[in-house]
C-alpha cells in the first residue's frame, strides 16, 4: 500500500490581494425595506439622497431584526426614546438625517459582515458579541452608538476578511 501525498500550493498573497480587490471593485448595491418601501443606494453620495429624503421609523425595526436584539437595544444604539419613536411611527414620520444615517450604516454594516461571516448570521451574531483586542476590549455590538465605534467595526470586519486577526 502506497502513502498518498497531497501537495499544498503556498499560499499567494498578490492572488488572494488581488482577487479580494477585484470582489471589491463590483458595484455593491445596499437596500433597506421598511413600511412597504425599499430604499437603494450603491455609492456614499447615493445614500446621501436617501437620508436627505428620509427614511420612516419603521426602518428601525428592521435593524432590530438583522441584529436579532429587542427594539429597545437598537432605540438606545440610536438614542432615541422609546415613547418618541412610537408616537412618530404611528405618525407616520421620518427619522431625522443623523438617526437615519446611523441606521442606513448600521444597516451596511450588517450586510457586510454577514458577508463576511458567509452568510452565517450565528457566526456573526456571536463576533459582535465577543470582546475584541481591536477595540480595547469592547464588543463590536457595543460600538454601535457613534459613526466612529461603527467605522472601528468595520475596520474590524475588514482585517477578517482579508485573513488578519481581528
């Protein structure tokens, strides 16, 4: 009986570099559902126009859902009351420019790390959930509140996918 051998290739860093640039390069589209609407942008200037237009309250639930925490725990991400946020839905009104802009990259920001988690939303539920050394000791999810906790996230984010710890 012959011992089989199986050959490795050595790990090609310029392919792996050069294959992860070329994902990047197509043009991701992101898109919100809320109250019987969708919302897409695929660019920052894009998604400028949907926040200056404006997005409902109901867009909140959403995040709620992706993030798989109560309603509360993304009203406080937000910091917005719980009382506010009901009486303008039932109203029918739209989250302001900075409440909506956090909710719109809260939202990319999920879809990119299901991304990168394969789709595999327990995995990715239990990263933001963990302590990481990158963010002092801080879990991804506590990071949430402000534009720079969630830039830091995805920074985060982007070390996986590029295969350095995070």
């Amino acid at each position: 009986m012959g011992v089989e051998r199986h050959t490795t290739k050595p790990f090609d860093t310029k392919r792996s570099i050069r294959n992860a640039l070329d994902k990047k390069a197509t043009t991701q589209t992101f898109a919100l559902k809320s109250d019987n609407l969708e919302y897409k942008w695929s660019n920052k200037l894009e998604r400028v126009e949907v926040i200056r237009k404006g997005i409902p309250y109901g867009a909140i639930e959403v995040i709620s859902e992706k993030l798989n925490k109560p309603l509360k725990s993304v009203l406080d991400l937000v910091g917005l009351p719980h009382a506010n946020y009901s009486k303008k839905k039932a109203e029918h009104l739209l989250l302001g420019r900075r409440d909506g802009e956090i909710v719109l990259v809260i939202n990319e920001l999920i879809d990119y790390g299901l991304e990168v988690f394969n789709h595999e939303g327990e995995k990715f539920q239990r990263w933001l959930q963990k302590p990481n050394l990158s963010l002092g000791g801080r879990s991804p999810e506590s990071m949430l509140d402000t534009m720079t906790g969630i830039n830091e996230v995805k920074l985060c984010l982007n070390r996986l996918e590029f295969g350095n710890l995070a």
